[in-house]
C-alpha cells in the first residue's frame, strides 16, 4: 500500500531495513554476518531507485569567516569537495558566481562576507533508494524509516533527493520540523515533529539528555573486550570529515558486542552524546570501524566524494524519550 508514494511499513522490500530484520533473528552470528554481507552485494540489483530529471538550480553560499581575503577558486574548492577544480574554474569562467549581484573571476579575492549565488543550467542529483518508510503518524508526529544513502536535508549535491523534500512533495500542506538528525549514509529510525510544542519537548529532553539511542553496527575484527566505552573529543577535520581531537567536543559511546564471526562482529552501539560521526570514530578508536566505512577505514582515501553515495553497516534501530513515555524500536535485540 502507499501513502502519497510513499511506502508504509507494511510493504515488504529487500531493503537494509528488511536485511537488519533478518540480522537481528538469525540463530547464529555466521548468519547474521553472512545476511548483512549478501545484502550488500545483492540488493543493488532489486532496491527501488529514486531518480529526479535535471533541473536548474540558483543555490545560495553563506560564507564563513575563514573564507574572507581567500581566492573565490579555493574557497569553492574547499567548500565544495566532491566538485573537482577543473568544474569550478570552469562555473566561474562561464559567469556561473556571483556575489553582491556581480560575476566573479576566477582571480578574485572574497573581500565581503556577503554570500555567494552559484547558478547551474542542468543539476543532477545522485539517486537515492525509494525506500523510505512511514512506520508512525500521530498529531504530534511522524516517524519515519531513512534509507542510506539518503541525506536529510538539501545540501551539497542533493536538494530533490532528501528527506524534508520528499515529505513536502508528499505532504504539501503538513508541515513536519526536524527532531534529530543522521548521516546520509546511517539508515534507521527519524522522529520529526508535526507541531512546535511537542518539537520543544523534544529539544529540551535532548538538551537534559533524557533520550536512549542504540544503533547496531558490523565492525572489523573480534573485539578482546565484551563491553567498551570510548570517551573522546571530537571535530571537524575537514569538508564532511571529523576527527577525535583533544580540543574537540565532548563525546561518549557505549558498545557491546553481541555476536562474533571469523572477522566482523555485530556491535551494539549506544551514544552519551550526539556529535557527528561519533559512533563511526568512536569504533575506529575503539579499533573496530564498520567494515564499510571506507571514510574512515585506513588504506583508503578519505576524500574520496564516492563514499558518500555508498549506505554503511550502521543502523539506528531504538529511540526513547522516558519522560516522555514514547518508545520506538526497529525490532528487538536481545
């Protein structure tokens, strides 16, 4: 059945959804990583793909301090990563910039903190899996299932391809408002809110960090330890990646292992704080990344845009807010 297009939970689909399902009520671990490890490799062949025509599109740069008194060229360049710098030498050459009204040259010195409009006669936006899922709607709610890769909201490459968009080509007339955030590449539960009193609720009882979050994840390796936490500051390194860092923010991760295999093992990952790629550095640190997150594996380049566009083994499966009596889960893990 759908609901303005979009799937309801009911509607069985080989998704990542479906693969943790089969994850979490496999008898052995063998099972489990072998469920996630054919998942990957097979899914692509039967996912429904979401895929927008191209479009032109006008999008607005704010800049930051550290980009005033830079070349317009390396600004672009480092704001933007997964653009080469043959493409934006090239945007700027076709009077694609512009600032205060005015082209820029390629050669120019970002002198004003104004931002910059950067026009493109035919955007196409990395397609995304049809997959996401409305699991609850209440007055007061909407709980959803997001696919990976599927970013939340307009920015970078994507702006069609996102999940406040697809809501609002659902639901034009309702408006929902963010709770909670998570990676393009993480899939599981998002809470957004259908009125501003329950969305104050909701920030105040993260700002008192009244809220249980657990995550499952596929790490590399067996870990010596059952149980570990990993308390580790952490920042933004560069573009979209972070760092652990001893000036960074707070950051707390609690992990389990539940099942162990021959080289990965399935980790319960339960976060203190909520600081971006905390879970994904934390089981680095911890010596057991997600053994897909090639973002932050070792051997490969980082940088990569590509990886981007790729779903890891990371999965928000629960969220509650006890003061709230609301208690959302995927499926059950012992």
């Amino acid at each position: 059945m759908f609901i303005n297009g979009l799937l309801t939970a009911s509607v069985p689909a080989l998704d990542e959804f479906t693969v943790f399902h089969n994850l979490a009520s496999a008898t052995t671990d063998m099972d489990k990583l072998n469920t996630l490890e054919k998942s990957k490799h097979l899914t692509g062949d039967f996912r429904n793909v979401r895929i927008v025509p191209s479009y032109e599109s006008t999008i607005k740069c704010s800049l930051k301090s550290e980009d005033i008194g830079r070349p317009v060229l390396e600004t672009l360049c480092r704001r933007f990563p997964f653009r080469s710098e043959d493409t934006w030498r090239l945007r700027l050459q076709n009077g694609w910039v512009k600032q205060h009204g005015q082209v820029l040259a390629e050669e120019t010195t970002l002198e004003s903190s104004e931002p910059l409009y950067i026009f493109h006669p035919r955007r196409i936006e990395p397609s995304v899996p049809d997959e996401l899922r409305v699991l609850e709607k209440t007055d007061r709610y909407l709980l959803i299932y997001k696919p990976a890769p599927m970013p939340i909201h307009p920015g970078g490459r994507y702006y069609k391809n996102t999940v406040t968009h697809i809501l609002e080509e659902a639901w034009p007339e309702m408006p929902v408002y963010l709770t909670h955030r998570l990676d393009a590449v993480t899939s599981g539960l998002l809470l957004l809110a259908r009125c501003p009193d329950f969305l104050q609720k909701i920030h105040r009882a993260f700002a008192n960090r009244e809220v249980e979050k657990k995550y499952l994840a596929v790490v590399k390796g067996n870990p010596v330890k059952s149980q570990c936490t990993i308390r580790r500051p952490i920042k933004r390194k560069q573009g979209y990646l972070f760092e652990c860092a001893n000036d960074g923010h707070e950051a707390i991760t609690h992990f389990e292992v539940l099942e162990r295999g021959r080289d990965r093992s399935l980790v319960l990952c339960t976060p203190e704080t909520g600081r971006t790629h905390q879970i994904r550095l934390h089981l680095k640190e911890w010596g057991h990344p997600i053994y897909n997150d090639y973002s932050y594996l070792d051997g490969y380049c980082s940088e990569t845009p590509r990886f981007q566009n790729n779903s890891i083994a990371l999965i928000h499966h629960r969220l509650a807010f006890p003061g709230l009596s609301l208690d959302f889960s995927l499926f059950q893990v012992d």
